[in-house]
C-alpha cells in the first residue's frame, strides 16, 4: 500500500552495473532505466551466441580454401620434384622452387585479406541475428514482462514522492545506500543516466548486505527493480533514518 504522507520507502535498483550506482551517489540522484529490462528477454538468444564461436563462419569457410589451395599445391610440387636429378645443379629446380615459395607468399597474404573480409562478415551476422530477434522479442513481450516494466515505471515517474525513502543496493560492495528524496521526476532527453531521474539527498551510512531485514536477498533477485517497502521491513528502513542527518 503507498501512503499519502510521504513515509514511504523504496529499494531502488539503478541497473546492473557498479558506476551507475556510484554517478548516483556522487551526484546526488536516483535513475531509473527502463533499457535495462529489455535485457532480461533475450536469455535463449545471448546464451546461444555466447557458446557459439564468434569466428564459426570465417573458420568454416576459411578451412575449405586451405584444403583446396593445399591440394593444388601438393600436385604442382610432385609434379615439379619429378625426375630430378639430384646429382646436377639444375637451375630450373630453383626456378620452381622460387615460383613455388612466390605461391606461398601470395597463399599467406590472400589469406590475411580473407581473414580481415571473414571477420567483418562473422560481425555482421551476428549482428544481423541480434536485430532479428530484437524484432520478434520487442514486437511481442511476455505479458509477465510487459506487467514488470509498467509497474516500475509507474512506482518511479508518479509514485515515488518527495520526502520518501530510498534504498539504493550498491552491488559491488554488498552495502545499501540510504537517501531521501528531494524533487519530483525530471525527464532530460539525451543526458544518459541521468534522463530519468529524481534528487536525492544520501545519507552518510551504508548498511552491509547482511545486516538488512530478511527477505532483501529476494528483493535483489526479482524482476522489478523497483520494490515498495511494507509492514516490518518498511520500519526497518525508517528506523536507518536519522532525520536531522539529511
């Protein structure tokens, strides 16, 4: 339940990553990024590029150029070592020997060329697979997900009020950072983490991980980045509070 007298309090978490939280504390605000949960649709998808070499097309296509250039090789040196006289000096061995080595040398550089083409085409695949499924994920998001993302975007733009509480998990050092918020929402178009923002005045302590009330550890494996304190553990979080310290 949200209460109209401005005693709420909020875990918020600002992403997943540690300089998020840390521009937060330094500047003294509290963002939200909706971007982030988009993430969150594409487990299947990044998994199966993760395992799957990044390089697999420009292996592929490159040991079939090495099989065909190595048997075109093999059968013009047999056909150039055949009855020699090893006995003699023979100047026209060493003129096959040089236009064979010439080979080599142009076999070597082709094959740099193709890598440097292969490796922008491995790129561009793989892009191309993240855009597609992008499409067919963003076309269609699971209800659940769709449900998540407009609660927390409805708890951080109307009902985060001034005054409220803010607990704010600071995941790189296992503490929770504790603030009041100061101003209203704000949307800045183009300023990064700080498009969605509220100000927040923080408060000096940060509460070890495990010295929270019980139940946080779920609170930070949930979907919602977004969570409203009640009961038991919303006075936890006031009584973190000293009002004269903000």
């Amino acid at each position: 339940m949200i209460r109209e007298h401005r005693n709420n309090v909020w875990v918020v978490r600002t992403g997943y990553c540690g300089q998020q939280e840390t521009t937060c504390l330094e500047r003294g605000f509290i963002s939200f990024d909706p971007n982030l949960h988009v993430m969150d649709l594409f487990g299947n998808e990044l998994m199966d590029m993760k395992q799957r070499p990044q390089s697999y097309k420009r292996y592929l296509h490159f040991g079939d150029k090495y099989r065909d250039f190595d048997q075109k090789f093999r059968k013009e040196f047999e056909d150039a070592i055949k009855d020699i006289d090893y006995s003699a000096d023979r100047p026209e061995m060493m003129k096959k020997m040089q236009r064979l080595n010439g080979k080599l040398k142009k076999f070597d550089e082709e094959v740099k060329q193709f890598d440097a083409t292969m490796r922008k085409f491995d790129e561009f695949e793989r892009k191309e697979q993240m855009k597609k499924a992008l499409l067919t994920r963003l076309s269609s998001p699971p209800m659940a997900m769709l449900d998540t993302w407009a609660k927390d975007m409805m708890h951080f733009v109307t009902d985060i009020k001034t005054y409220d509480i803010v607990l704010l998990p600071i995941m790189c050092e296992k503490r929770v950072a504790v603030g009041r918020v100061r101003e209203p929402y704000q949307y800045r178009e183009g300023k990064g983490i700080l498009s969605h923002s509220r100000r927040v005045d923080w408060h000096d302590t940060r509460v070890p991980f495990e010295n929270m009330f019980f139940g946080f550890d779920d609170i930070l494996k949930s979907e919602s980045l977004i969570t409203l304190l009640e009961g038991d553990d919303r006075e936890f979080g006031l009584g973190i509070v000293v009002d004269n310290t903000f």
